[in-house]
C-alpha cells in the first residue's frame, strides 16, 4: 500500500513540475508580413528562401518596457513597423516581434510559430526564438513568475530544438564575427541592457544542466 502511495505521488509530482500552459495570442502574420520576413532574410543575411521558416540554434531573452501584455501585443501585431520607430525602418519595413511574450504573472503567450522568423535581434533573427517579459523598468521589474516561466520554456524549447546559445539581448554583439553573425552593414547596432544581468545570471543558473556553449569572448563588443 505504501509503494503505491510512493508512485502515485511520483507521477504527481512529475506531472506538476512538467506541465505548463501555452497560451495562443497569435500576431498578424499574413502574406504581407511573410513578404517582408523573407525581404529581411534575404537583404539584411542573404538568405534567399520561400518561407520565412528557421532552424533555431539560440534563444533570446528580452523585456519589453511596455507596461501591459495589451500595449506590447498591440506594438507586435501589425506586419508593419509603426511610425514611432524611425531609428530602424530605413533598414527595413518588418515590425518588431518575438515567438514568446511572458506577463508578469507568468504566463506564457505565443504569438507566432516557434519556427517563424521574428524580428527581436540583430544579425540573429535566422537563428533565435525570442522570449518577451512585459515590463523590465524600475517601477515594473521583471517578477519571480516570470523568472520560472522563462526557466521552464527554455527547457522546454530545449527538448525540441537543437539550442545552442541562451543569452540576453544585452549580448548579442558579442557575436560579431561569429559564424550565426550574418547582419550585412557594420553600422546597424543598437543598444540593449535587456532582460538584465541578474535575471541572465538566475536563468542560466537554473538551466546549465542543458549544457549551453558559452557566449563568444569579443572584447571588442562587450555589452553595448
């Protein structure tokens, strides 16, 4: 009676900590936002494809500043960038977006294809799933919530896609020069601090059974 009360909280336990609910909340992605996904792949990595399918290698980590799940999905869901991002339309029309966004409850949306393109950072789009947690200002720091949640969909992504690098998106020039780099113009960079070095450092503690390669030593691209 025993051993089978043992098992039976066994398989409770397991399918507890396993379990996690994605929540669908797609983003537009019709024909116009593929013309301009494959648009990117070809003229900002010189990928000539018919789809605007990926094979992920790396997962990004992000906070949106936006204060809402409504206000960041309403920025994300439009095929087009909006008027109030100037600083990178002259590079190309496609709307920021990522595959994940993470409310501060913890739960976990997606918005589109895991294997869509999205557009979240530089020179790595071709290889990356990008997760979003809403908040990330001083006022709304990133919560313990978030923290778990973003812990179980790495895992999660991990089981199915051969991942390679988990980083911040506060590290991503630090793959300038490395071979999943493929931006074309040596001038196109902006600065990012995002998701922050210590909810970085409590994923990455939380995660190094998954055995990630280290993030590429470039000193001269160190966390701009």
């Amino acid at each position: 009676m025993n051993k089978l009360l043992y098992i039976l909280i066994a398989i409770l336990f397991f399918s507890c900590s396993t379990s996690k609910k994605i929540v669908d909340k797609p983003i537009v992605f019709d024909q116009k936002r593929v013309e301009l996904t494959r648009e990117y792949l070809s003229e900002r990595y010189g990928i000539q494809q018919e789809s605007p399918k990926i094979l992920p290698k790396m997962i990004v980590l992000h906070y949106t500043v936006i204060p809402s799940l409504e206000e960041a999905f309403e920025a994300f869901d439009a095929p087009t960038l909006p008027d109030w991002r100037p600083d990178i339309k002259n590079v190309s029309g496609l709307n920021v977006s990522s595959q994940f966004m993470v409310d501060r409850d913890g739960t976990i949306y997606s918005l589109m294809p895991e294997t869509n393109m999205a557009r979240h950072v530089i020179g790595l789009n071709h290889c990356a799933i990008g997760i979003e947690n809403i908040g990330g200002t001083e006022e709304l720091p990133l919560t313990r919530a978030q923290l778990k949640a973003n812990i179980w969909l790495v895992e999660y992504l991990s089981d199915k896609y051969p991942i390679d690098y988990l980083i911040g998106h506060y590290e991503y020039t630090k793959f300038v020069d490395h071979p999943l780099w493929l931006e074309k113009d040596e001038t196109y960079r902006t600065i990012k601090t995002d998701p922050g070095k210590d909810f970085m450092q409590k994923v990455r503690k939380a995660t190094k059974n998954l055995n990630f390669k280290p993030v590429p030593e470039n000193p001269e691209n160190n966390d701009i």
